[in-house]
C-alpha cells in the first residue's frame, strides 16, 4: 500500500466518519424530545478528530522509526564475509546498498550488494505496509469507539474543544523543543571545545587566530582563541550602527507620529517597512561598493590612509539598515501614547514641542528604549553586511577607521569549506555562538521587561 | 432662545457671540449666544452629544488642535475676542486652565504634574519659588495633606478622586482665571465626587469655572447660572435656581424631568 492510496483511503473513511457521526446526532435528536447536549456537527468532527490524531502520530511514528527498523533489518540480513570484505565498517556498507539503483545497478556492482538491496527495497515495502494498516486499523477502531459513544450523556463541543486546545499546545511545544533542542547541541559542542581550549583563554583571550597548522611542524601550529578582539569588534560596529540608527530612526518617528497628515503617513509608513524587508546582502554590497571607498577618498582627501574595508562603513550602513525597525516601532509606541495627554499638555498652554518633549517621548520612553534594545540585538546578529564591508581581520581596536570582525562573521568563517568536526578550530564556532546567543537572550529578555512594563502603565 | 439678563451686579468674563462650530461638514453648534459671569460656577448641561464639550473647547480654543474642527463667531473673554489674529492661543490656554472627562495626570511624579505648567511658562524665577508655587497648588486643590510625604511618587500611583484634583492643581498651578472642567466627576465615585463638588465651591472665590455635567443635581448643587443645550442649540439659560423650578422651554422640562436625555 503506497503513501497515496493511503492518504485517500483516510480521507474516504474521515468524511463517511463525520457523516455518520452527524447523521446519528441528527437521528436522535429528531427521535426523541431529550436534545443531545452539542450541536450535531461535533459529534461529527469528535469522530474525525479520532480519526486524524491517531493517523498523524502514526504517520509520525513511522518516519522516525522507518530508517533504523530497516537498517537494523538489513545489519541482520547482510552475511558476515560481505560485511567483512568491505572497507569503512557496517555503517559504510548500509549506505552503500541504500544508493543502489535496482532497477538498473552500476555495471560491475557486486551481485551480492545488488541482492542486499533488492532485498531492502522488499522489506521496506513490507514495513510500510505494516505501518500504514496498522496505523489504518487503530485510528478506525478508535474512531469506531468514538461513533459508539454517541448519546445523550455525552457533551461532544467540550471534548473538540479540548482537544483543539491540545493541538495548540502541541504546536507551540513543536518549536520550544527546537529551540531547547539547538540550545542544547550549542551547549554539548561548545562543551568539547572547553576540552581543548580552556574557557578562561577564550573569554579573556586577547588574540584571535584560529587557522590551525596543516602540518605539525608548522609555525603557529596551535591557533588562538581569544574572544575578546571579536566581542569588541562586535560592540564598535555595533556602536556606530546605533549612533547612526537611533537619532535618524527617532526622529523620523517622532515626524511620524506627531506632524505627517494621516496621508504622508499611509505613505512613509509602508515604504519604511518595506526598507526593512530589503535582504541584509543588498545593504552589504551597498557598505562594500559605495560607502566603504567612499570613506576611504573622504580620508585620502585629508592625507590619512584607511582601509576601504571599515568598522565606520560596515556600522554606518548597518546603522540605516536599523532606521526602519527603530522608527517603525518606537512610531507604534509614541502613537499609543493616549491622547488625554496630550490634550492635558496643550490645556496648560505648552506648544506641540513643549508637548512631545516634557510629555510623550517620556511617557513613550520605556517602550522606545525597548524597541532600541530589541534593534541592538538585531545589530549584534548582523552577518552580511560585516562581512562584506568590514573585513575577517580580528584587530584588536577601537578605531573606527581599521578594519574589525564580528562574531557573527567569524563563526561563518570558521564552518566554510571543508572542516573535520572534532577540530577546536570548528567547534570554536559553537563556543562563539552560544556566547553570542547568551548575549543577545539577556539583551532581549531586558527589552521585553521594559516593553512590558510600559505596557502595564496604560492598560 | 433665552437670554437671562446680568444676574445681580456681577461682572461678564466670558461672552460667547454667535458662536457656530463645524466639524467638517457638520454643525456642531449652531449661534451659540450667552454670557458667562466673573467668579461664578456656570454649568452646561444637555443630552449627550448635543455640543457641551465643544462648547467647552472653544473658550480656550482646544478645538484647534482638532484639524477638521472650525469654529464661527466671537468669544469674548474680558471683552477681547480671542479668536482675534493677534491671539496666541498658547498663551490664553495659560488664562483658561482645564480640567478633563478622565484624569489624565502625566506619567511623572505628583510634584512634576503640578510644576509643569509654571515651568513651561517661566513663572518660577527660583526653586523655591516653583516649589512654593507646586505647594500652595495642591493645597488650593485639597490635596496637600494627602500626598505631602509621596510628592516624587508617580501620579498616576493616586486614586482616581486624588488624580482628578492633581490636574485641578495642575491647572491651577499657572494661575488661571478661569477654569473649564469637562465632566469632572464623571470617572469618579460619590465620595470623591462630593470631595470635588466642595473643591469647587472653594475655588469659586477666585476662579470663574465652567462646568459641564450630565447629572442635574450636581449642577444644581454647585452652580450659580446654569445653560441647557440641545442638537447644537443653546435653549435656555439663566440661574441655576430659575432653570431647575420654573424652565421656561418645553424641551428644558423634559430633559430635568428625565424624559429626553
Ligand atoms: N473630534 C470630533 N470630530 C468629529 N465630530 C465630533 C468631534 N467631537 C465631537 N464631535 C461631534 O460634535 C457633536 C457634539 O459633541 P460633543 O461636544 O462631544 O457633545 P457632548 O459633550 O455634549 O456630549 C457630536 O455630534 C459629535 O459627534
Ligand atoms: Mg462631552
């Protein structure tokens, strides 16, 4: 039974299910003066909802388990000499006859590989049979069992609504245990990066260069890894992103909210969100083609000599990447700042400057300080762009003219191209990273405590 | 229209002139024509929607800052009209204090709120004498003994009673001469209404108070002369006393009755 022909057997039974289900409800109500506690339609859908989980989780179920039931299958299968003969061990072997083409195999191919897999591509078929009947027969019983329980007694809208309610849970947990799963493997790979390099090296470290030796007798055989070069590089362009983001954004904000007519609005407005929607590589091209050399003519004109690849370009360009995201969520924040107020101002003879500086921006504050935080994050995040016009040199400096790394950039550099897993210079990446996603989780939880707090003042 | 004549000797401060307020295309108020007296309570009074708060709006010319909101006509307050070109309305806002449906303290401390409009206007040359001004204002206000020991706490930590007469003592704070009060007591609850009610009989010595409300028996218990508007008409007006026993209009009767409102 293929996946197919069982999606439509399914389908077939759910809805005859749900009529029946229906059908029954409607039948006894019209039989008798006692009314059936829900609509007829949730005894319908109760059945379906009997139906579909049992199939979904079995349908679950079988992708999970399908590979290592048939591997196992296949270990047992294979004869002890094959398994011998050939170079890289049992797993080797597995996936060797897995990429088998039965139908027309490679000429030359080991006859007795060419059965192995015929006899896999048979098992397989067997196992999914298996699955799919079994997953059939048990959701229709259930289902069955559901149809019967059917009555007078029984409040079907309750019991839907339930379970629709543990379809929401179930979803919202789908992506907490993503999220806990990836937290975790950055913890576990980051932890055998400890091994080799101590933690205390890392975070005070104060020079980074990982490029581990190709050969033993290299000079610099063992890289270094000292964070710190990379977290303040981190921090500057970071820095100059938000000199240049917070004023332009707030200001424009605050043009937004208080002075455009509700028409210049209904047009800046989306245009900005839209600036915020244009890919970060777009705006790295533009830091990396116009304003890195930019700055650096500007620099030739006053006789210095800077590198065309700058924190200052990277960060300035970045800083007008977060112009929108700032201005678009600190104008939500000053608009939802009440009227009375206002009102209250100009009643005591304050002009509308008066009014937005001594009394909306600080009742807005709290929340524009979020929304700034929030933008920070996004900044310390930030890849392409850095990559493109800053530069991978990990300088230690704080001027803005040289070129810096950032975290992000070096973790990218780390894991291109070809890398052994186990080598520290990889698994640096992970140490990297979950120092980073510490960074920017306390960053963001602040900011949403300050959201929240402004949040609570007016409601 | 009624036009009740001067009431004893009391002297005009407010005298509202074929007063017509459209919002776009809709007339809100339609030749609106009556005197208000110096240092009395005059309370404005009709079914809702019917023009009081606009009214209210156009004696210190809050209905600027509503864009589609235009308003005809003359309101004379110490006979200048202060719809004249050369009228900034900034600066008569500061003559004409106003006090809001619902209270609406800044999110700043209780001795901030009352320093905001000394501040802004430069009435303090010192500190001492803006904290002077803050003190004798919640004082005027009946506040004072409340909140002396929590002056830097937020104003929006008081109750709903206590924040109205923060903004009663907001107003007051830049020395106005006259104070419009939009409902006041509407978010209230009776003692804290009954407490404002006696506020007002206080401040009525010195401030010449507009008052709009919807319950008649505050209107009765703490105004002098009392206007009933009705769709944007000014129906009667005259004393409190007069309006309450022997209302000369049909429609009058029936809105004290109870039957249109
Ligand atoms: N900001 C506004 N924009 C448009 N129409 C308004 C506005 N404020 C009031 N109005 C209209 O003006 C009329 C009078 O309103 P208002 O003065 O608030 O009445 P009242 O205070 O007596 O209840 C109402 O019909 C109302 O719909
Ligand atoms: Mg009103």
């Amino acid at each position: 039974m293929g996946f197919w022909s069982f999606s439509v057997f399914i389908l077939i039974i759910a809805i005859s299910a749900y009529w029946y289900g229906n059908t029954k409800a409607l039948r006894l109500n019209s039989n008798s003066i006692e009314k059936l506690p829900s609509l007829p339609k949730y005894y319908g859908n109760y059945a379906l909802i009997w139906l579909i989980f049992p199939c979904l989780l079995g349908v679950f179920l079988w992708i999970t388990l399908n590979t290592y039931i048939l591997d196992t299958i296949l270990i047992n299968h294979l004869p002890k000499e094959l398994e011998n003969s050939f170079a890289g061990g049992i797993n080797m072997l597995v996936d060797r006859v897995k990429t088998i083409n039965i139908d027309n195999p490679f000429p030359g191919t080991n006859p007795e590989l060419i059965d192995a897999a015929i006899f896999l591509e048979n098992k397989s078929n067997e196992v999914r049979a298996y699955f799919l009947w079994g997953i059939i027969s048990i959701s229709v019983l259930l289902c069955f069992v559901s149809l019967k329980k059917i009555s007078f007694k029984f409040k079907a809208r309750q019991a839907v609504e339930k379970s629709n309610v543990t379809l929401l849970i179930l979803c919202s947990i789908v992506a907490i245990i993503t999220t806990v799963g990836i937290v975790f493997s950055l913890i576990f790979e980051a932890m055998r990066f400890f091994d080799q390099v101590s933690i205390f090296d890392f975070l005070f470290g104060l020079s980074w260069s990982p490029q581990m030796a190709i050969r033993e007798d290299q000079v610099a055989s063992q890289g270094s890894f000292g964070a710190i070069p990379l977290f303040t590089g981190t921090l500057l362009i970071t820095l100059i992103a938000m000199l240049v983001a917070i004023p332009v954004g707030l200001a424009s904000a605050i043009y937004l909210a208080e002075y455009s007519s509700s028409t210049t609005r209904s047009i800046i407005k989306p245009l900005l969100e839209i600036l915020a929607g244009v890919p970060t590589v777009v705006y790295g091209f533009f830091a990396a083609i116009t304003v890195g050399p930019f700055f650096r003519e500007f620099a030739d004109f006053f006789g210095f000599n800077i590198a065309s690849e700058s924190a200052i370009a990277a960060g300035g360009v970045m800083g007008i990447m977060i112009i929108p995201f700032i201005s678009s969520l600190s104008d939500d924040v000053i608009s939802a700042v009440p009227q009375s107020l206002r009102d209250g101002s100009y009643a005591m003879g304050a002009t509308h400057s008066e009014t937005i500086k001594r009394v909306v921006l600080p009742a807005a504050l709290p929340g524009i300080v979020g929304a700034i935080l929030l933008a920070v994050s996004r900044a310390i995040g930030e890849t392409m762009i850095v990559v493109m016009a800053a530069g991978i040199a990990a300088n230690l400096t704080s001027n803005p003219f040289e070129a810096v790394t950032t975290v992000t950039v070096q973790i990218v550099t780390l894991l291109v191209g070809d890398q052994e897993f186990d080598s520290a210079k990889t698994l640096a990446a992970f140490a990297l990273g979950i120092t980073l996603f510490c960074m920017t989780l306390f960053l963001n939880l602040y900011a949403l405590k300050i959201v929240q707090r402004y949040r609570e003042r007016y409601e | 229209m009624k036009k009740s004549g001067n009431l004893m000797s009391s002297k005009i401060k407010i005298s509202s002139k074929d007063v017509s307020v459209f919002y776009s295309q809709n007339k809100a108020l339609n030749n609106i024509t009556f005197d208000i007296d110096e240092k009395k309570v005059t309370s404005l009074i009709g079914p809702s929607g019917c023009g009081k708060s606009t009214f209210l709006r156009c004696l210190n010319r809050m209905n600027d800052t509503i864009d589609i909101c235009k308003v005809k006509g003359k309101v004379l307050i110490d006979n200048e009209d202060i719809y004249a070109p050369n009228v900034d309305p900034v600066l008569l806002r500061a003559r004409v204090g106003m006090v809001f449906q619902k209270p609406n303290p800044f999110p700043k401390s209780i001795f901030d709120n009352v320093a905001y409009g000394p501040s802004i206007h430069g009435l303090a040359s010192s500190k001492d004498e803006l904290e002077n001004i803050v003190l004798t204002s919640l004082q005027r206000a009946g506040l004072y003994k409340e909140v002396k020991n929590r002056l830097s706490e937020t104003g929006t930590s008081l109750s709903g009673g206590q924040q109205q007469r923060l903004c009663i003592a907001r107003a007051i704070a830049v020395s106005p001469e006259i104070i419009l009060m939009d409902e006041p007591c509407s978010a209230l609850d009776p003692i804290a209404t009954a407490i404002v009610e006696e506020l007002i009989d206080e401040l009525v010595k010195n401030y010449t108070i507009v008052i709009v409300t919807h319950s008649m028996q505050q209107a009765a218990r703490v105004s002098q002369n009392t206007a009933f508007f009705h769709m944007g008409n000014l129906i009667e007006f005259g004393s409190t006393q007069k309006i309450f026993s022997t209302p000369q209009f049909k429609q009058t009767q029936d809105y004290i009755t109870g039957k249109i409102g």
